[in-house]
C-alpha cells in the first residue's frame, strides 16, 4: 500500500489490485476515518477527499490500520435485460474460441458485481465474470457508442449511459436507463451491487420486459 497527496484535500491510496482495493472500501466505507468526506473507488486504487479542518497524516495513519473486509455486495441485484445482437458479438467469439451463443450463455451465467465506477456518469466497471469473457480492447475506438451499449474489456464488462467514444467490444444493447436525472439517485449502479444480464431476443422485447416491472421489484432486488 502506498499513500499520497492527490492536491490539497485529498489522499491517493495505492494498492496491488482489484481484490486489494475492495476489501480497504469496505473496510473504509463501513467505518470512514475521522476528516474523510468521500471515498472513490477505482480499479487498484482509493481516493479519499477529505474535510478542510481533516488532518491528512492522521488519515493516512487510520487507513494503515485499517483491517480490510469482505468485497461489498450486499445491497441488492440489478437485473438488465439485453439483446444480443452487438457489432463485436462475432468477433469476441473468435477471441474467446467459444460460439457466439456460448458467449452469451456465460455472459448471463455469472454474477456480477460494480466494482468501480467511472469514465462517464453511470458507468459502472462490472468483475466477477467468467474468466474466457477476458478479451482486449478493440484496436481502433469506435467515435460513437450508442447509449445502452454492453460491452466487454478486459476482465469487465459494462453499459455505456450515453452515447460516447468507446473501445470495449460491444457484444448487445439495452434500452434500461443506467444514468437518469430524474431518477434519485441519477445512477442505477454504485459499488458494492450485483448485476445479471437476462437475454432478450429482440430490444422490443427488452423495453417490454423492462417497463413489466416496476423499478423495485425488477432492478433492485434488496436482499433480506
């Protein structure tokens, strides 16, 4: 672990990895030290900003300290239908060495979780997939990527909130909102949340099954 100055209100918290990070948020989150005022959670790293009256060495000492706890993730399961119809959807078949059906059988297998979020509002970085899902970026970005666009990078996977630049092989869509300013709060994703994607076969059939249930019942399934 490694700590450091990030400006004059804030500290940077360096750590090897993605497990590594998730187990100090949750720790951190759970029990913010004395001065903390937010936590941002990245892929191996923690920026914590900080009070004006905080004392940045003992932050830095409480966060040493520290016992690192469980990844969160129990605050409920956000399920996003989608159809599989996406532009990459062949080329990470020949990647992976799976069919394209197979790519979606293991997509809508795994439980993911938002481990981060970042990039643009809404945009959650989504671990916990099947590990032959792990594929590059595309070589040459794409100008535009629509909005509701699911994607893979690497180890994750993710829904782009609005139309963008983009370079994540984009394997469907989906018509759910993931950033709405008129919803409270505008993100449908925050750290610490599953996430399973249930196969639509046509985006009608998408926006149907999405508009079916209400947002309770069908996006956010709180545990007991």
């Amino acid at each position: 672990m490694r700590i450091l100055p990030s400006g004059d209100a804030a500290l940077l918290v360096e750590l090897p990895g993605l497990p590594e990070m998730l187990g100090l948020y949750s720790a951190l989150a759970a029990c913010p030290p004395p001065g903390v005022a937010d936590i941002v959670p990245a892929a191996r790293t923690l920026t914590l900003l900080l009070d004006p009256a905080a004392n940045p060495a003992a932050v830095a000492a409480a966060v040493r300290t520290a016992r690192p706890g469980a990844a969160p993730g129990t605050a409920g399961t956000v399920r996003i239908p989608v159809t599989y119809d996406g532009p990459d959807l062949a080329e990470v078949a020949r990647l992976t060495g799976l069919t394209p059906e197979e790519v979606v059988a293991a997509h809508t297998a795994a439980s993911w979780r938002v481990a981060f979020t970042g990039f643009a509002p809404g945009f959650g970085y989504l671990d916990g997939g099947d590990p032959r899902l792990d594929v590059p970026r595309r070589a040459t970005p794409r100008l535009r990527v629509p909005a509701g666009a699911v994607a893979l990078a690497g180890r994750f996977s993710g829904v782009y909130p609005a139309e963008s630049p983009g370079g994540w092989q984009i394997i469907g869509s989906t018509s759910l909102a993931l950033w709405d300013l008129d919803r409270n709060p505008p993100a449908l994703l925050r750290p610490g949340l599953h996430v399973r994607f249930e196969e639509a076969r046509t985006f009608e059939e998408a926006r149907t099954f999405e508009e079916a249930r209400t947002f309770e019942e069908a996006r956010m399934e709180e545990k007991p």
